[in-house]
C-alpha cells in the first residue's frame, strides 16, 4: 500500500511538473517573437538591447519592401496564420485594415489607453478603431519634411547658399518654382529636383485632406483644389524637364544622387541616411538642408500592431509598447534619423542638438522638430493607398512627354474614380 502510495505520488509529482512547465516564465522556457516592417525602422540594436534584457526572448526580425510587406499583411489575415507577432502598418494602409480590426489585438487590454498623452492627438487617433473604442496600434516615427539641396549647384546659379537664406527663396510652393525655372536658365550639368511624384507629394501631404472627404470619405480628388494645386505644380516643372525623372528609393534615384544628377529634394528625416548612403563620402559636404516650402509636412509614419493570431499576445505588446517609448525614439532619431512621432521625444535635447556633416553641419534636430510642431495632419480615406498611385503614375506621363498636364489629369481622375469604387 505504501509502494502503491508512493508510485501515485511519483505521478502526481511529475504531472504537477508538466504543468508547471508550462505556465514558467519566458525566462525559463524561452519564447520566440516576430517583428514586421518594411523598409528600414532601425531596430536592429533596440531588438538586440531587448533580448539581452529579457532573457528567454528571442526576436525575428522580418523585413520586407513597402508593397510586399502590405500586401502579405492581407493575405495572412485573410488565411488566419503566417503573420507576425507585431506588425508595422504604414498611416496610407491603415484605414484599409482598420475594416478588419477584429483581426488585431485590442491592446486598450493590455493598459495602452493609459498612453495617449504620449502622443498628439492626430496621431493617436490614427491609430484607434471601432469609432476610437479600439486601439489598434502604437505610433513609431512620422515623415517630417525638409529641402534637401546641393550647395556647390546653387552657388553655380548666383542663388544664396545658406540655410536660411535659402529657406527664404520660397515661402510658398510657387516660389519654389520660380526658382526652379532661375536655377534651370543658369545650371545645365543638373536639374533642380529629382522628380515630378516627389515634388506633389510633399505639397499634396500639407492640405489637409487629399482624395478623399474628412467628413464622410467620399471621393473628392475630382474637386478637391490642394490636389489639383499640387498635381500643377509638379506637372509643370516636370513638363519643362527641370526634373531628373527618377522614382524615389530606386537604383536610377541611387545613381542620380552619387552623379550629382539634381540640385533639391524634399527630404524626409530618414532619407538623409539614403542620400548618404548613396552619395558617398565624395558629396559629402555638398547638400544642405533648409525648410521645406508652405512650412511642415508629413509624408508617412507608421503604427506597430498585434495580430490576434499571435501566441504571445501580452510580450507582443511589451515588446511594441518599449520600440515606442520615447527613450527609444530619440535613438532611433539620433543614430538613423527617424523622426519621432512623440512631442516629449523630438523636444529632447538629444534630438534638438543633432548636426549632420554630411549635410554641411546643418541643424537637423532643430529643422526638423520645427516641421513636426507644424504639421497638419492629413485625411487617409478607405482607398488611400489604391488611388493614391494613380496621380503620381501620371505624373511620370507628363514628364516624359507622353501626355499633356490637362490630359493626364483627366486620365488620373477617371483611374483614381473607378479605382475609389
């Protein structure tokens, strides 16, 4: 009875151990996370810092192309597995797959209500669902804009080579155009800017709503005026081949850079690392940045999600609630340029004080944060990033010289319609 007794011990003992096993903690029995972005968030070494400070937790970090990475987000959705444990979603994509937020974790369960006063307010709400009764997703960086310009190119045009004084040529988007058709009578080994997209980009994510309606999201791209300003603008430099025609962040746009094939570009925070990068240290020094026509911008920023596929829902959200942060973001702006979303992180000393000298020293914490505190924030409706494609694809027509400006607006109007549908 006694042997008996003890046997039934011995089994009651292990299965205890069994379970035990499986409500341990990561740092006993060890728990594998996925991170997906696109592009280049710099995590790298934050992804890094994380594991060594939570033992048991290892990261993937997953990385795709812009498009790629959206459209795989569908499509594990859709199928109900194969998406990681914290998804990036870009602020044009967000509207799309807010219709389906009953796929993402509801983190106001996790405590994330309690960090609204991290962020301004806009940028908040971007990332709610449900009428705001849902969060979503947590804001990483937003895409603060400057002007990017080559020195030695304007001191080629009799035009001023400092920063502010440079800033002072145009005030407004019109003025910058003015000065394109100055720059092009008197410099011929370059053109002004990079490209036509580029250029209605920038102005096009300073009004406030672009193709579609804030009130009720109805298509509005064919009587919306901002968009037709800036569509002209663009067109018209364009038409008058002042541009490089090269597509931003492809190998032509690379090369143009390290050629010295363009004099402006209105650069996002981040791109500084890419002109950089594909420059080469023989331009440094030659680029400058000053402030960017019509005052701030934004032209992107992203939100980490959770999938409610995820297996480990509470350390997804840790690990997205800590990138987010402001610690973080001031490092992630101070070693990669990203533009932090959060007033209490591009006001820190740390990010105000950041020179660049590949940039000629410029100021690029102070110009920059001075974009974010001027930024108005810009209706993404439904179909955003459906139509969004077709006023730039027509662009490229005008550039080229395949299509007037009237015509391809014409085109891009009844393209953008049938694709709002």
């Amino acid at each position: 009875m006694a042997s008996g007794l003890r046997k039934s011990l011995l089994v009651i003992a292990a299965l205890t151990g069994l379970v035990g096993a499986g409500c341990a903690p990561a740092e006993e029995q060890g728990i594998e996370l996925s991170i997906a972005t696109f592009g280049e968030f710099g995590y790298g070494s934050l992804l890094k810092e994380y594991e060594a400070a939570h033992p048991g937790i290892r990261i993937q970090n997953r990385v795709a192309d812009f498009e790629a990475h959206h459209k795989a987000i569908a499509t594990q959705l859709a199928a109900g597995r194969g998406a990681a444990d914290v998804v990036a979603i870009e602020e044009q994509y967000m509207p799309q797959f807010r219709q389906s937020a009953d796929k993402f974790v509801d983190l106001n369960g996790f405590g994330a209500g309690g960090l609204r006063a991290q962020w301004p307010q806009w940028k908040w709400e971007q990332g709610l669902a449900d009428s705001g009764r849902i969060v979503m997703g947590l804001g990483t960086d937003m895409g603060g804009l400057a002007m990017c310009f080559r020195k030695d190119y304007f001191a080629q045009a009799g035009l001023p080579t400092e920063r502010a004084a440079v800033a002072a040529l145009w005030p407004t988007w019109e003025d910058y155009a003015k000065i394109g058709d100055l720059f092009s009578g008197k410099v011929s080994s370059a053109k002004f800017a990079d490209s036509a997209g580029g250029i209605y980009t920038a102005v096009l994510n300073q009004s406030p709503e672009n193709f579609f309606s804030a009130k009720d999201d109805s298509f509005i791209a064919d009587r919306n005026p901002a968009l037709r300003r800036a569509f002209t603008i663009a067109g018209q430099i364009g038409a008058k081949g002042q541009t490089a025609r090269v597509t931003p962040f492809t190998q032509p746009w690379n090369v143009a850079i390290k050629q010295g094939s363009f004099a402006t570009i209105a650069c996002l925070a981040w791109m500084l690392t890419q002109i950089q990068e594909a420059g080469g240290p023989e331009n440094a020094g030659k680029w400058d940045v000053a402030a960017v026509p019509g005052g701030g911008g934004n032209n992107g920023g992203s939100f980490l999600t959770v999938p409610t596929q995820s297996k480990h829902q509470r350390e997804a959200y840790d690990l997205a609630k800590w990138l987010t942060e402001p610690a973080q973001e001031v490092r992630l702006f101070t070693e990669s340029n990203i533009l932090p979303s959060e007033p209490a992180a591009y006001g820190a000393p740390e990010v105000l004080s950041k020179t660049d000298p590949y940039f000629s020293g410029a100021p690029i914490g102070r110009i920059y944060a001075a974009s974010a505190d001027s930024l108005k924030p810009n209706y993404r409706g439904l179909k955003d990033a459906k139509v969004r494609p077709t006023f730039g694809t027509a662009l490229g027509r005008v550039e080229s010289g395949k299509q007037t400006l009237d015509a391809a607006w014409d085109q891009a109007v009844t393209e953008a319609r049938a694709a709002a549908s």
